[in-house]
C-alpha cells in the first residue's frame, strides 16, 4: 500500500558527477508475528496465516565493504547463493551510497532509515563529542550493559526510525531480528523496538546482544554458544576453497601492501598454548576470538546463527510479515587486511557466495523463497591499496600525523595551545568553536599533498557555495552541525586515510567506496538487470513496499522500479 505521505518524484537532482540516488538497500528484517512470548520465542495468538502471494518474510543481507566489482570480476569463480540471486533477481548495476563517510555505520543506517546520515545521524563509526569532549562510538551506551560483559550499545544515537520500526508500527505482531559481527550493524540495522539483535563479541568470542534488547541472555545465544563454541576454531587453517592456488582474478597471494606477519595460505588460527600467528604492531587482531574475525569462519557463524534464528522465532510462518536483518562482516576485516584486489578476498567472496546458495537453500525449505523477499547489497565499497598501483599517485595519510601536523601549523600562526581537537575521517574538529581559528585550520589543510578540497563549516551548513565544488553535497550527507567538523576534508581519489603501512580503507566519495551491489529477489520483483544510477538507500522502502506497509513520507526516494 502506497504511503499516504509519500510524495512521489521527490527526487532531487544532484549537481553531481552521481546523477541520482535510488536504491536503498534494506536490512533484511523478518518480522515474525507474534503476540506473546513463548518460551522458544515464538509466536502465539490468532494471526492468520499469511495471503496468497504476498511475502511472509524479508532478508536483508548486507555484506560488509562489498565492493560493487566483485559481482563480476569474480563472477566466473562463483556457483553459490551471490550467482544465484543475480539470475533469479533484479540487480542494479549503479547503486551507490550518496554520502561522503562511506563507513560501515553511516552505510547500515542509511539502509535501514533510507536517508542520508546529515538526517539519521549517524555520521561516522564515530565522532567528537563536544560536551564530553572525547570521542563516542555511534553506538555505544553505557546505560544497556552488553550480556557478555563489554561496555554498552543502544541505538539511541540514531535519529530517524528504521524499516524494522515501520514494520512495527504497522504490524505489532511481525519480528524484527536482526544478526551480524559487530555490534554497530545489527543494531543500526535493527533500531528500537526489536525482537532481538545479535552480534559477535570479539573478546568474549560469542554471539552477545545489550540490555537494550534484552534482560538476559537469549535462549538462542546460550544454544549457539553451546552448539559452535569459537574455541573449536582454534588451530583450525583457512585454505583456499577446493585447494586452489593463485587464481587471476586476484594479485598473487603475498604483495608488499599485505603485512607480512600474516603471510599467505594457510592462515592458521591461534592455538591455546602457543602465540603463532602473533599480530603484528598496530593489527586489529590479538587472540583467536578476535582473528576468527578475519577469516570466512565468521560469516559462517553468523548464518548459521541467522538459520537458527528463522526457526526459535518462527519467521516468516504467519501473515504478519517478518524482518530478517544480516549483516556479513569477514569481507570488511578481511579487505581492511589483505585489500580488496588479494587473492583472500577471492576466496572470501567464493566461500560467501558458496554459504549463501545453503543459506537460501536452508530459507526455502523453512518459509519457501516464493514467500520471501531477499534483498543482498553492501554498506560500502573499499579503495585499492594504493602502493598497488603507482602510476595512480596516491598513499596513505596516518590520522595521528595529519592531526599532528595540523596542530603545528596552527599553534605557528595563532600562539601556543591546543588548537585541533580531533580528526575522525573527514571531520576535523577544532578547540576553539568561535569558528575564529577555522581559517588557520584550512589553510594548512588545503597545503597536505593528500587532500583534493577541504570544506568550511558555512559550506557544510547548507549555505551558498563559496566553492561550487560538485562533493559539497555528499559532503553535507556526511555532516550535522551537533556531530560534524569544523571542517571537513576531501582526500585525493586513492588515498586512503589509514593507521597502518599495510592493507586497505574506506570512507571517501569515490566510485570504489561508494558502490555496491544491490540484488533484490522474491515475489513481486521482476527478474533482470538495470543500469541507472540508483541511490542504495531505497532499499528500505522498497522492502516495505514488497511486504504491502507504508514507510514514511519523508524520505529523500521511495522504492526502487521493481514491478513486473
Ligand atoms: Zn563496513
């Protein structure tokens, strides 16, 4: 059913090198319907069962920096569930996110809002705080204590409801579940309201979910936990898929931008009584319950966790529609490593595509496709390491040396002090919030090699452009005036913000950060392949329309063109 809200066309044309944003992505939510909580958590009460041809269920799943060439330059080695929804779906070939962070939080709450992060909030993975003066992470609150004992998530930092909170409102009795490897995507995928989100806690080496969810630990997690115990992964080896060796797709399996601490295939996992492998300085993995996250073993956890999910809240089994939100997040730790172009990518996205063809095999048996809308797409893209290729002039900037540098340059100019109060990606935050020390900041920034434009805080409030730069509205995406910077920084195409001298990042507007796959399948889609540029974000009302709800009038694009 049409929202009686929505205002069709509403499409504003942006003055940029992106014509256009379409799409959204969704979440994927399945809502079971349920009015009471049985002890597996399943649904009681008299819903009827659901109509005829309309979908019980929709799977949102959200691969982590699934960047959109992945789908083809890989195409040939994949057999499994990414090929599978590529022939029977409708894939975008143009989808993109519209927003200059291209980060994994601004990219899963853009999916499940369906608006840019300047009105959902969630700017970046994190930002400054002024009135705390320190940094936070979007969704981190101390007042909802994880179950597994870390800190606390909640997403009480975002500002608009998600698609999981529409379905809610409309449909009381439909759940909202929503699964990933970090804590940030399950919960911006999912929002208030829902029946329960799940994500991997990398030091407790389990699934865990936050008070805000939950007053103990779910049946379901305790099950898991039981079943596939992380410690079962130790010394266990990641080979390739098949016992291949270098396919060409990929470079070859070790290059100078990999950290040599990790080598090539095998990579083995930590074993309890020895160090091997040891992280290197500076990694982001320590013991085996947090390196497991670098490998394809996560991925296949948390469907395996997703597939019990379906069954203790019996989705997708009545006529209230369902939410089923998974987000995939080896691929980001394995790209932010090894980079996108290695031959461990490869077969990350082989192992993926081959566990995905089970997992839709697993959902037809269970609910029945014919009744369910899947809907595969990525929060973000990755840039190539940029030592790769030479002849493209780009690097890598160390945040802690930027800022370093910029705190020089402006204590030379305007007098001894803390001048600069933190960058975070684009954003750079100063002390002094007069907006008096703003262009000392700028003009040191506009000297760095690395960067193509820096925005001032009177451009980024949507005034007139001084600059009349084409990014400046990916940029206000990125920016509200409690979270964002003083000013905001646009490096050179390639470059890379990064701590380390080896692997890859995201976060930038370019094409390889920006784009993504997004394949929609299911009843009332028709199957094929469209060009147009279309904003990713559009996934989200697009679900809603699939499952006959509204979502709300306010969004910057509706559904996606998806009918027969
Ligand atoms: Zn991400």
């Amino acid at each position: 059913m049409p929202p009686e809200t929505e205002r069709p066309g509403l499409f504003r044309a942006r003055s940029m090198c992106l014509v256009s944003l379409a799409v959204a992505t969704l979440a994927a939510w399945l809502m079971a319907c349920g009015g009471g909580e049985s002890p597996r958590g399943g649904k009681t009460g008299a819903t009827p069962p659901p109509a005829e041809g309309r979908p019980s269920l929709a799977v949102l799943i959200v691969v982590d920096q699934l960047r959109a060439d992945y789908l083809t330059r890989f195409k040939s080695r994949l057999e499994g569930g990414m090929l599978r929804l590529e022939r029977e779906g409708l894939s975008f070939a143009d989808a993109l996110h519209e927003h200059a962070n291209t980060q994994t939080s601004p990219g899963h709450a853009s999916l499940s809002t369906g608006m840019p992060p300047s009105r959902h909030g969630i700017i970046g993975n994190r930002w400054y705080d002024r009135a705390s003066a320190q940094m936070v992470g979007c969704v981190q609150d101390a007042a909802y204590p994880t179950l597994s004992g870390r800190g606390g998530v909640s997403p009480s930092q975002l500002l608009a409801p998600t698609l999981g909170e529409w379905i809610k409102k409309a449909s009381p009795q439909s759940r909202v579940i929503a699964v990933s490897g970090k804590e940030t995507a399950s919960t911006l995928l999912a929002g208030r309201g829902a029946d329960a989100v799940f994500w991997y806690d990398r030091i407790a080496g389990r699934f865990t979910t936050s008070r805000f969810y939950a007053q103990e630990m779910p049946a379901a997690l305790e099950t898991f936990a039981k079943a596939r115990p992380v410690s079962a992964l130790a010394c266990k080896a990641w080979d390739r898929l098949d016992g291949a060796g270098d396919l060409p797709e990929a470079d070859p399996d070790i290059e100078p931008w990999e950290p040599a601490a990790f080598g090539g295939f095998p990579h083995r996992m930590p074993c309890p009584d020895s160090s091997a492998p040891a992280a290197s300085p500076g990694s982001i993995a320590q013991g085996l319950e947090s390196e497991i996250r670098i490998t394809p073993f996560l991925d296949d956890m948390t469907l395996d966790l997703a597939e019990a999910a379906i069954d203790q809240y019996e989705l997708g089994k009545d006529g209230a529609p369902d939410l089923l939100a998974i987000s995939l997040s080896a691929t980001d730790f394995i790209g932010h490593r090894y980079g996108p172009d290695s031959q461990e990518m490869l077969d990350q996205i082989r192992r993926l595509d081959k566990r995905l063809g089970l997992f839709l095999e697993r959902l037809d048996r269970r609910v029945g496709l014919d009744r369910t809308i899947v809907v595969l797409t990525g929060d973000h893209g990755v840039t190539s390491c940029p030592e790769r290729n030479p002849a493209h002039h780009a690097g890598r900037v160390h945040a802690a040396d930027l800022e370093r540098r910029l705190q020089d340059a402006m204590a030379a100019r305007l007098g001894p002090g803390q001048w600069v109060a933190a960058i975070e990606g684009p954003q750079v935050y100063l002390t002094d919030t007069s907006g008096r020390s703003a262009p000392a900041a700028y003009d040191a920034l506009v000297k760095e090699p690395s960067v193509a434009a820096v925005y001032r805080r009177e451009e980024l409030v949507g005034g007139a452009s001084v600059t009349a730069d084409s990014y400046l509205p990916l940029m206000r995406a990125s920016w509200t005036p409690q979270r964002g910077g003083d000013l905001m920084i646009r490096l050179k195409e390639g470059w890379i913000l990064s701590d380390n001298e080896t692997g890859s990042e995201h976060g930038m507007p370019y094409p390889a950060d920006m784009h993504v796959p997004l394949i929609l399948r299911g009843p009332g889609i028709k199957a094929g392949s469209r060009p147009e540029p279309v904003l990713v974000y559009r996934a989200a009302p697009s679900i809603a329309s699939l499952l006959g709800m509204s979502w709300p009038g306010n969004l910057p694009a509706g559904p996606l063109p998806i009918a027969p």
